[in-house]
C-alpha cells in the first residue's frame, strides 16, 4: 500500500472511531486519553475527510500501580484485561512514546532530538510504514529505543474478528523482527481501543499492552506550545507521554520535543523506555 493510501485511511478511521463509539463496541474497553473512541465525536460537515473533533472522556481507568508476582522463565504471558498506563520505576522517571511511523519526514528529525540528550523513547510503529522504512527502524535499534506493535494498518480492533486482529499483529512483529532485530515486546491498540481479544493475541505472540497517561494531542496540531505545556503540565513520576511521528504533518511534534526534553531533564526526569514485569 502507498503512503498516501495509509494516510488517507488513517482519516477515514480517525472519523469512523467517532461514529462507532464505546457504546457499539462490545466488550471494548477504551483507554488512555485522546485517541480513544470514547473521546471523538463527529466533525462538523465538512466532507467526509474532515478530522474528528475532541469530546471530553468519558471513561478512565485509574492507573495501574503494581505488576503481581513474577512469573516463571519462558511460561507464556499472563493474558492482562487492561494495559499498563503507568511504568515503575526509581525517582522522576518517565517514558516517552511516538506512535504511527516511522516516516522519513518527522522521526530522523524525532530520533536526531534523542541522540542529542541521549535519550531512548519507544516507538509504537505500524507494519505498513515500518515496511516502508526498514533503515529507520535498524536505526532505533542501533540508538537503544524500544519498537512496539501497533498493527499493520492502524484499524479500529473492536471492529475486527479474531482473525483479522491476530494477522494485524502478526504481520508487523514480522516486520519489526527482520528489520529492528528482535520480536517487539510491546503492543498498543490504535485509538486507545481495546477488547478481550487484543489482549488475548497481544499476550499470545508475546507483547505487554501499554497505553499512556499524558496526551499531548499533538495529532490535532493544536501549536507547538500547546503541546509543550501538556507534557509539562503533566509530566510526573511515572507517566508515559503519548505523541505521534506519523499520520500527518508532525513538525509541529519535531519542535516541541526540542523544546520540552531539554526542561524536563533540567527538572530532574530521567527519560526511559519500558521493562517488561519478568525482566
């Protein structure tokens, strides 16, 4: 598939999240912020490409505070019912994550911004722009980011048979293990919309869900500024930083990370990637 097919599709879907709402998804369980479907209403008309506007949550879970025992070495993953929003760990400590990339126009700029602070963030990539940018995807590994899953063609999971979801996923595991090196161990549903069956497939093929705790909303393109003040105003031990490198125009993302990794780390963050709970 194309670029600009995928980018087309990603509209169409970002709408479509609305219309379908949490209330036609059953057993659907919508989480962590902005890109859930409990948190998009209709776009006024304006064609039927035009973008969904934001609706307050109407559902929030409280965030996760513990893993449980450890498990066992190589005894397959515990199936999980909602994902991990928060991550432990020692101090100020918070993760960065970009979902939707990579692309050539936004994440080397994203990953040149790292490299600076010497920072590791984790990129939740989809198959088909991942297929399309292998390099990058090596370049991450070589850098010490982590890659997650977030399926192959950003769809709406509550939507799909177990069938479809499980060759969503499967797919871009492929893709991410031949060009990143190592099975990705870490899965987020698009749009922040999960069902039993995600977790149930996700934990098959090995992946912990994580959804995030700030939103930085940057997909609206709401100013860099105003996504410079949500991570701030958010930021806390703990909390995982939603952003986006893909799935429209993301300078606006480039330029708010220059902005606000250097104040964070000035304010005594230490910005890191996930663990998994058995590692």
């Amino acid at each position: 598939m194309k670029k600009d097919q995928f980018l087309t599709r990603r509209r169409a879907l970002l709408a479509g999240a609305a219309a379908l709402g949490a209330a036609g998804t059953a057993g659907a369980v919508a989480l962590g912020g902005g890109e859930g479907p409990a948190r998009r209403a209709a776009a006024p008309a304006a064609g039927p490409r035009a973008r969904a506007v934001l609706k307050p949550s109407a559902y929030r879970l409280q965030p996760l505070t513990g893993y449980g025992p450890p498990r066992a070495a190589h005894a397959p993953l515990p199936v999980r019912h909602e994902p991990f929003l928060r991550m432990s760990g020692r101090g100020r400590t918070m993760l960065l994550t970009f979902d939707d990339g990579p692309d050539p126009r936004y994440t080397p700029h994203i990953l040149d911004t790292l490299a600076k602070y010497e920072v590791h963030a984790t990129f939740f990539v989809c198959g088909e722009q991942a297929d399309w940018n292998r390099d990058l995807l090596a370049r991450m590994a070589d850098e010490g980011h982590v890659v997650g899953n977030h399926t192959w063609s950003h769809p709406l999971l509550t939507t799909l048979t177990r069938a479809r979801i499980r060759s969503e996923m499967k797919r871009t595991s492929d893709v991410i293990e031949d060009a990143y090196g190592q099975k990705p161990q870490w899965f987020r549903a698009p749009y922040g919309a999960w069902n039993r069956a995600a977790f149930q497939l996700g934990a098959d093929l090995g992946m912990e869900p994580l959804a995030w705790t700030v939103d930085t909303l940057d997909w609206t393109t709401p100013g860099t500024r105003s996504i410079v003040h949500r991570v701030e105003d958010g930021a806390a031990p703990g909390v995982v930083v939603l952003s986006h490198d893909a799935g429209g125009d993301r300078s606006q993302s480039v330029r708010a990370l220059k902005e606000y990794l250097p104040e964070l780390l000035d304010s005594g963050y230490h910005l890191t990637v996930p663990r998994r709970p058995d590692a």
